[in-house]
C-alpha cells in the first residue's frame, strides 16, 4: 500500500465495513467492490495503476474480509446501499465505480439505482440475472458450506476462478485466492449467495445512463458470451476481453486488465 494508504472501519447501514483508502486526495474517486468470497486485497494488483489518476475506496463487502459477519439474507439493493452509504460517511458526492463478479452486479445497482452518485462504472466477469442453473448452483454451494466447511468451497471455487495454467504454474496466486475464500465468513457467504439468487437487473441494463464498460476473462466459462449479450443492452458501451484469464480476470492477468480498465476509466 501506498504512503497515502488509510485503512478505516466505518459503521454504515446497519452493520460495520472495513474499508481501504489509497492514493492522492486531489484525484477523483473510484469505488472498487470485490467479488463473492474474497475481500478489498483482490485489487491489490490494480492500486499501483489506478492510484495515479484516482484516490481509490476499496470496501470489503458485508459479511467479508474485515467487515462485521452480518446474517444474511443480503440483496443487490442492500449491497448499493451498503456502498452508498460509506460514500455519504465519507463525504464522497460521486464515484467512479469497478467491480468484479459480485461487485460488477452492484455496480449495476448503483448505477440504476443511485445513478447521480455514479460517475462511469466497469463491471467485470459478471452477469445481470439468475436463472435456474444459477440460482440452483449458489443452492448447491450453500449445501457444501454446511455439510463440509468453507475448504470445500475452497476447492470447488478455485478451478472455476483461475485458469488450469495458473493453478499450475502460479501456487503463489492460488494460495492468495484460497486465503480469501477461507476467510470469508459463513454469514457472509450464506447472505451474499442470496443476493446472487436475487439477482434481477437484466432488463434494465438499457437505463443505465452513465459510459459503462465490461470486462471479462477469455477462459470465463459462460461469462464472455453472457456479457457479449449484455453490452448489446447498453447505451454506448466499452467491451473487453482479458486473455488467458478465468473469473478473476485482475488477479489472473492484471497488465492486460490494467491496460483495458485504465484506458476506459480515464475516458
């Protein structure tokens, strides 16, 4: 972290967040939402980068990271709020916005939602509402949290998250994602993955109104082609795709991620 490197526990909505500040106090904002079980340090990789034309506001979401572990059930309505309530604690009137996964699908709240707040957002290797096979694998994973502990999501996770490469050829990336998953609260997994069973912003992805860009992995799974069928929903938007990338498409390739967010976020 840099010398300008703040780290806060702000009570806000009903629970308490713990969030990182990092860059220079000059610069505009931007907000950046980590995904399902992980916490603020997934943007570890980003900071350096985007610290040189903005004063970053990482949050580690309700019930994660060092954020109280709040019950759930959680909702994408819940989870803006959450953010735009730390905003108003800390005096930030507008945002730029970048999440990935969980976080993407809050920056589409925010955006919808609370859109004279929002800048421009960039959401990452996410989709926009939960059909069956979603809605019953989040089921699913929330059975394996009960029967065998936040390990064995650990180990169903990782596979999906990072390409057979990295899992190979880079241990140190997969112990970082596997720390993050283990640290993640019950409460917060359980709460966060109704949210995701919630998720519903599909059909008004034509009213956002600020420039938007989404980003994803190459090696995502569904998501290149879900979120293709997105950005043909939405005003004017950037698209980009991240080479040899899975879900976590920062941690995996962050010089080809860096380059693409930066590029649209300095826009």
């Amino acid at each position: 972290m840099s010398s300008m490197s703040q780290e806060l526990t702000i009570a806000a909505n009903g629970t308490e967040f713990r969030v990182l500040i990092d860059g220079p106090e000059d610069k505009p904002w931007l907000t950046c939402l980590h995904s399902l079980a992980t916490r603020a340090e997934l943007w570890d990789d980003q900071v350096e980068e985007l610290t040189k034309s903005f004063r970053v506001l990482r949050i580690d979401a309700r019930g994660h990271g060092g954020s109280a572990p709040v019950q759930g059930p959680y909702s994408f309505d819940q989870l803006a709020k959450d953010v735009v309530a730390i905003w108003d604690h800390l005096g930030i009137e507008k945002s730029a916005v970048l999440g990935l996964s969980m976080g993407g699908m809050t920056a589409f709240g925010l955006a919808l939602d609370h859109g004279s707040r929002v800048t421009r957002i960039v959401a990452a290797d996410c989709r926009s509402d939960a059909p069956d096979f979603f809605r019953n694998m989040w089921a699913d994973r929330q059975k394996v949290l009960e029967e065998k502990g936040i390990e064995a999501i650990a180990e169903v996770t990782i596979p999906t998250w990072l390409t057979e490469e990295t899992r190979n050829q880079h241990p140190d990336k997969v112990e970082r994602v596997r720390r993050m998953i283990l640290d993640t609260s019950r409460e917060g997994y359980v709460g966060a993955t109704e949210a995701l069973r919630g998720l519903n912003y599909k059909s008004r992805l034509s009213e956002i109104k600020c420039p938007a860009c989404l980003v994803v992995g190459s090696a995502d799974g569904v998501h290149p082609a879900e979120m293709r069928s997105m950005a043909d929903q939405i005003p004017g938007v950037k698209f980009a795709e991240i080479p040899a990338a899975a879900h976590l498409a920062n941690l995996e390739n962050p010089k080809a991620f860096n380059e693409a967010v930066c590029a649209f976020l300095a826009g």
